[in-house]
C-alpha cells in the first residue's frame, strides 16, 4: 500500500513505513488478511494515547496559568475525547488510509467515530517512535489544538450529563435519571443502550461501550432533542 499520500497530509515522511502500516491497520483487517505482515494498531494507540495526553496537558498548563486543575482537565477530556479526536481525524482525511474488514466498513455513527479516533491516536504513537516527541508534538499542535478556542468559546468542555442536570432543574424542576434499555454483543465488546428519564418521561436514548458512555450519549441527545444546545 502507496502511504505518501498520508505522508503529505500530516507533512512527515516516515523513515519506518512499516510504523505508519501498523498505525492504520484495525484489527478487524486480520481477520480477513491473515497474510498481512504488519500488526493491528492497538499497541500504538496505547503509546500515542499517553503522548496526547502529555502534548495537551503541558499546552494547557502554559496557556492557562491562572486556571485551576479541575478546569484544565474538563479542557483536557474535551480535547481527547473520541468525538475531538474523530473530528480530527477527518480533517486529516484518514478514513480514507485506514484498513478495516468489510463489516466494519459499514458502520457509521459512534463506532466509526471510535475506529477514527483510534486510529489518530495511533498515527501519534507512530510518528513519536519513528520522530520522536517533538516530532508527534508538531503533528498534535498542528491538527487538534487549533480546536480549542471553539471549546472554550462554546463552553464544550462542560460534561453533557452535568448540563442536562442542571437545565432540566432549572426548567422542568426534576433530576434527570438513567435507566438500562438494553444490551447486546460479546462480552470483550458489548454495547449498552441507556435511557434518560425526567420522571416516567423517557426523554432520550443512547448507547455505548460502556453503561457511563451510553449516559453520555443519551444526556447529549436529550439536550439535543429539547433544543437546550
């Protein structure tokens, strides 16, 4: 596979091509090319997972010097979050490189949005191995910080179930509770779909890897589907 094109796009050129394969290869991929030589991406999004972290926790601290911790890490969890992440991404144009089984093709939505922001985070891994820390640093200040200012400004990095809770009291006098609809799947990767209530009014539905992501998605729905954005 010819990587240059994505080699432009983030404006490194690996000197270990082999690293950005890895990067961009999921491991559903395997199971359908059990010949391919190069690893799924899982290792370097652990690795390039820590190296966002530290790019965007020190960029943080230096720009917000008066700022507690408590806010910078809500910035933090806005920044990192799959959705930033994803979002990222697809300015990038990295759907386009990443290697994935037919099955997963067809899914959109959050699971794809999870695939994408895996994959940058890989991308990160590869390119601080192959670059070095300056090197993944370039390519974290270059596409992800600039969406900052939007964060701040819209007040993104506020938690949507924290929002929710404290519109819904403000307007409709009630606490909004959470109610498990549904699961399904294998265990190493089971979704849930969770409900927000107010009252016995089933206002929203979401659904995640996770009892904690599904409340996530259902609050941003809920807040959606009131028009309380």
């Amino acid at each position: 596979m010819d990587v240059s094109r994505l080699e432009f796009k983030i404006g490194v050129v690996f000197k270990n091509k082999n690293l950005l394969l890895e990067a961009i290869t999921h491991r559903s991929y395997l199971n359908e090319n059990s010949q391919w030589g190069t690893p799924h991406n899982e290792r370097l999004e652990f690795l390039g997972d820590a190296v966002l972290e530290l790019v965007v926790t020190e960029h943080l601290f230096n720009s917000y010097p008066a700022e507690p911790e408590g806010y910078l890490t809500s910035l933090r969890a806005a920044l990192v979050n799959y959705v930033t992440l994803a979002k990222t991404a697809g300015d990038i144009g990295l759907q386009d490189f990443i290697l994935m089984s037919r099955g997963e093709m067809k899914d959109t939505g959050r699971a794809r949005e999870v695939i994408l922001a895996n994959a940058i985070e890989a991308l990160i891994g590869a390119v601080y191995l192959d670059g070095g820390f300056e090197e993944a640093a370039k390519i974290i200040e270059r596409f992800l910080l600039p969406r900052l200012p939007e964060i701040v400004e819209q007040r993104l990095y506020r938690d949507p179930k924290s929002r929710l809770q404290e519109i819904a009291q403000e307007k409709k006098k009630v606490t909004p509770v959470y109610k498990l609809l549904e699961e399904w799947g294998p265990d190493h990767k089971k979704i849930f779909k969770m409900g927000v209530y107010f009252g016995e009014e089933l206002v929203a539905q979401g659904e995640g890897y996770s009892k904690q992501d599904a409340e996530v998605e259902a609050a941003k729905s809920a807040i959606k589907a009131r028009n309380w954005e």
